[in-house]
C-alpha cells in the first residue's frame, strides 16, 4: 500500500476489520516492524485526535513519530504550481517535500480543502504532490476531499457494536456556523457503501455530495422518515457543492434531538468530533448512554495503527 485515501486502498475489508480487532486486542505485538524507522506527520491545519492518535499508533508499532505543524514549525510553503512567490510563503512544497521524505519512512498528511477552488480541492493537489516528490508511502490524515482514517473508525466502532448483521446506518446533514469541507462525509459514505449495511444519507435540498462518494446510497430529503428504524446515526455538517463551499441553509431543525432518536431502532450516536453542541447534535442525544462519540475516537488509533502496520509488513 503506497497511499491511503480510499476504501479500495485497504484492499478486503473484511480482513481489514479482522486485522483492526487484532490490533486492538494486541497493539503491541508488531513493534519490531517501525524499529529504526521514522514517520513523518504533517499538519497544514488544527488537529487533536488524528495528531495524537497517529502518534500513538506510530509509537504502538515501534516508529519514531516527528509532527511537523506547517507554517508554525517550518517555512510558509507554496502549494500552487507556476506561481511567482513574491508573498508572504517562503518555499515550495516541490523542495520541501522531497526533503521531507528523506528523513523518514513514511508520512502522514493532513491538509483541509480551501473551500474556493473546487477544482484545486477534488484534484488533491496538495496531498498528490507528496505521493509524486516524497518516494515514500503517504497516508491521508484528512485531505482536501477525504478522512479515510476517520471512516475506518467508524466502521470498525459500528461493526463492534451492532446487534444485527446489516444494520440501517443514516448519515445526517446537521446546522453549523460556518462552512466545513465534505472530506468526512465524502469518506463515511464511501466506506458504508462498501460495508454490508443499510445506507441512507439525510439532507437538505443544495446539500447533495459529489455522486462517486454517493454510490448506491439512498439520499433522503426528510430527516425523520430517514431516521425510522435506524441502528446508528451519523452526524456531520458539510457545506454546498453549488456554490462551492457555501452554507446555504441553517436550518435548527436538523440539529439531532430526542425528537429525531425517537424513531430509531434505539439508534447509537456517532460523531468523528469535534462537534458544536445545540447544533450538531443536542446535549441530551450525545451525553446519553447510547452516544459512541469517545470510543468511536478511541478507534482512530486502531485505524491508523493498521495502516501504518501494512506499509511496514510491504517495506
């Protein structure tokens, strides 16, 4: 495995989820694969659960984690190509990327879509220039259109916890402030289609995901008829395709209550934090016993350690 982005990079999913119940069970057992090995980890953006959970992943398997927070910790780095730099950004990721590369083993990157070029966006300039001038194994840690350690996660939490053997998963559109990429419902829905469960996504009209992340989900425009019979509930806000990375409705209505929990199959909570509370979801609904929010986050170490776990066992 050269890159992780997408569900198809983790090859059987279903050995891949026999391969995180291992991990969980044991972390430790594979330590002697990353000794005197090094990896990498970028942030071009905020992060605390896939900084430290990839970091504890890393160390789980014997690798020595460096996390480099761009333009904090290094030079400002140019990411468009053909550019005269004459601003304010120092250099440019085509040197700083192969020198990267040459400290480490692998890398992690983790680099939010700019919300005004979608075209720049859902090419995944940024993280491709890596896989092109790194030579080394590059994972996604949440990219301008995907968050394929974040899906994983979540998948894994909801095949720990379902009572049945296809449940009926509903990821739901929910009122925020401010615009948020569709890295994270893109990733989710990917990874649910490619699951064995029921799939529907709830959202407003305006709200509809690029249709490759759709694939054969049924997309609801009425939260509460998607709601009925559920078995776990995704929420998640993500802003317009048309107009690129607008919000165009903040509608509190959809904000995840009792009232929408209701008429669930005494539905779990999910959620891949962090999370606006009174808006996302209310406090009642994530504070309930039903909620998976903190373990759903404990997994993460296990998605990433499974990752990092393969490109060692190739190397």
């Amino acid at each position: 495995m050269k890159s992780f982005f997408h569900v198809q990079d983790i090859g059987d999913l279903g050995k891949a989820l026999e391969e995180a119940k291992q991990v969980k069970a044991t972390p430790y057992a594979w330590q002697h694969l990353g000794k005197n090995k090094t990896i990498i980890l970028v942030f071009f953006n905020n992060s605390l659960r896939t900084r430290l959970s990839s970091q504890k992943a890393a160390l789980n398997l014997g690798l020595d984690p460096i996390v480099l927070n761009v333009n904090g910790d290094s030079w400002k780095l140019e990411t468009r190509m053909g550019v005269v730099m004459d601003g304010d950004k120092s250099e440019h990721l085509k040197e700083a990327i192969p020198v990267i590369g040459s400290y480490c083993d692998l890398i992690g990157v983790r680099s939010f879509a700019g919300l005004t070029d979608k075209e720049f966006d859902y090419n995944e300039t940024i993280l491709k220039q890596f896989i092109e001038y790194s030579g080394k194994p590059v994972i996604s840690l949440e990219s301008a259109t995907v968050h394929p350690c974040q899906a994983f996660a979540d998948l894994f939490t909801i095949e720990e916890y379902k009572t049945k053997k296809r449940p009926k998963v509903v990821m739901t559109w929910a009122p925020h402030p401010r615009a948020l990429p569709q890295a994270v419902p893109n990733s989710f829905a990917e990874w649910m289609n490619a699951a064995d469960v029921d799939f529907v996504i709830a959202q407003p009209e305006g709200y509809e995901l690029d249709p490759q992340f759709v694939g054969n989900a049924r997309v609801v425009y009425d939260q509460m008829e998607a709601f009925e019979g559920a078995d776990f509930v995704y929420a998640k806000n993500w802003s317009a395709m048309n107009p690129y990375g607008q919000v165009i409705n903040k509608d509190m209505s959809w904000t995840v209550g009792a009232r929408q929990m209701a008429v669930t199959n005494n539905a779990h909570f999910l959620h891949c934090l962090p999370v606006r509370r009174n808006m996302i979801v209310t406090d009642e609904v994530i504070d309930s016993p039903r909620s998976l929010v903190i373990p759903e986050a404990a997994n993460r170490v296990v998605s990433a350690q499974v990752v990092m776990k393969r490109m060692l066992e190739e190397m």
